[in-house]
C-alpha cells in the first residue's frame, strides 16, 4: 500500500479518533505513552521542532507549551483541519503543513529537533523517512519517536486471561513476517459502547518488521542512538487508570531517541 491510499484510510479515521481522543478514551496514550516520552524528551524550549504524523495535534501542543516553536506534518487533511482549527481557538505558534515523512518539505539542517509520536510504524518503508529525518536535522539534532513495540505487536497477537478474566499473557506471532498494509479494525477500548458505536471501527493499515529492522535502519540513516524506553505503568498509574493494567503484562510501545552527529 502506497503513502496515499494511507492517508486516504487516516482521513477516515480522522473525525471518530479526535472526538474520541479529545474525550479522553486514548488512555493508553493520555495515562502512559505521552507521560513516559515527555519524561525522557531533552529540554526543548527555545528549540524548533518537526512533529512528524502531528494527526490532530495533541502532543504538537504539549511540545509547544514546553517553549518549542512548533511545525506539525501529517499525510491527512482532515487530522489537519482539527489541528489548525484548535490552533485558531488556542493559539500556540504551531504551524501545519500536509505532507509526507519520506518526502519531508524541508531544506537539509533545518530542525533542532524531531518528534514521531506512534506514527513511523504507519508509514510504508520507514526507512525513506528516517533518512529524511536526518537530512533535515541540524547537525547534533535529535529525532524522538514512539512506535507500537515490534516485539509484541506482532501480526499474531492473542490475549491470554486467567480466571478472573485479568490479562496473563500474549500468544505472539509471525514475527519475522512483514505486512505492508494490511488493515487492522480497532477503537479506543476505553470508550462505552455507545460512544464507540457512532463511527465504524478505525481501519488502521499496518506495516511491521522485527526489531533488529528499525535500529539497523537508524543505524543506515547515519543516527546514533542514545536512549530507549519500554514504558510500562507503575501501581500509582494503574490506581487512576486501571483499563491499561494489560500494559503491564507486555510491552505495547518502544520509545527511542537517536542524535545527528
Ligand atoms: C496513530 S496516529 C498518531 C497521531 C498523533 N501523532 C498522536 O499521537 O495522536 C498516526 C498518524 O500518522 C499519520 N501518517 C500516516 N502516514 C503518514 C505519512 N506518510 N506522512 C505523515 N504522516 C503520516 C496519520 O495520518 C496519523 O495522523
């Protein structure tokens, strides 16, 4: 599947994902992926920063109340409009462009910084775009991303319960095999039913490869990595957030940061 037709499937789920999101049902992000990603993010303030697959901009405004100036980019207009008409409501200096991660609109050396929060594993050939990601940073620049964990997002993923119904484990997988597009229906588990039943299921097309893939692609695209995260939630977390208890049983995403020498 091509970056177009990615897009066009994004669109679709744009309107659903931002009601939903904007409510509060992407507990997973809201409660433990942001918090842990902001938390290993070097001081931003003052610098300029990409965020690349900005959909409708939550995170753009969190970097952009850090003191970052702020570019977002994402393939789908419709994330967009939301983005930009938040922008109008609540300015914060962020400025938003449609385009794609492995043609980024950009001189070379143009950013202190890039951000991908959950977006390269949805990109065809994320290699395209972490090369991209280099020719844009200026020397000593760093690219952060956070991608659905290769090792348990596999293309067979099983949830194993125990007795009382609690999560226990993961059947996992095909591995080593590679979808290049295939469509995943999912919502937001956290939302009530009849929330969830307003729109139909995302249709979210998915590309994996297995770990060694994506730091050897990091390595190619010349970035030197300097810090990984495997988020997982401690008991405080839980307590407030119990619907992502399942997060501690394995590990749903893989933060890394890596550095243009
Ligand atoms: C899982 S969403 C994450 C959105 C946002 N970063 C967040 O954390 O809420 C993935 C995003 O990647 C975007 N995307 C997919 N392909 C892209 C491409 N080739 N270039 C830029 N963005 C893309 C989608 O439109 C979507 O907004």
């Amino acid at each position: 599947m091509d970056t177009i037709r990615v897009g066009q499937h994004w669109n679709r789920n744009a309107e659903a994902w931002t009601t939903m999101a904007r409510a509060g049902y992407d507990v997973y992000r809201d409660c433990l992926n942001t918090p842990t990603f902001l938390a290993m993010l070097p001081d931003v303030e003052g610098r300029l920063g990409l965020d690349l697959g900005c959909g409708e901009g939550h995170n753009t405004r969190l970097l952009a109340q850090q003191g970052a100036t702020m570019i977002g980019i994402d393939i789908a207009s419709r994330f967009l409009q939301y983005a930009r008409q938040t922008e109008l409501e609540k300015p914060l200096g962020i400025n938003y462009i449609q385009g794609s991660g492995p043609h980024l609109p950009f001189a070379a050396n143009t950013f202190d910084f890039i951000t991908a929060f959950m977006s390269l594993m949805d990109i065809p050939q994320p290699s395209h775009v972490l090369e991209e990601c280099h020719r844009v940073l200026k020397p000593g620049g760093f690219l952060q991303f956070s991608i659905s964990h290769p090792c348990s997002d596999t293309p067979i993923h099983r949830k194993r319960k125990d007795k009382q119904g609690a999560v226990q484990a993961i059947e996992l997988g095909g591995y080593f095999q590679r979808l290049e597009g295939a469509i995943d229906e999912w919502t937001f588990s956290s939302a009530p039913e009849e929330i969830r039943n307003q729109w139909p299921a995302f249709q979210i097309p998915r590309f994996t490869q297995p770990l060694s893939a994506w730091l050897n692609q990091l390595v190619d695209a010349g970035l030197m990595i300097e810090r990984v995260g495997e988020p997982f939630p401690n008991e405080e977390t839980i307590a407030v957030c119990p619907h992502i208890a399942d997060a501690r049983v394995w590990p749903y995403f893989l933060h890394i940061r890596c550095r243009k020498p």
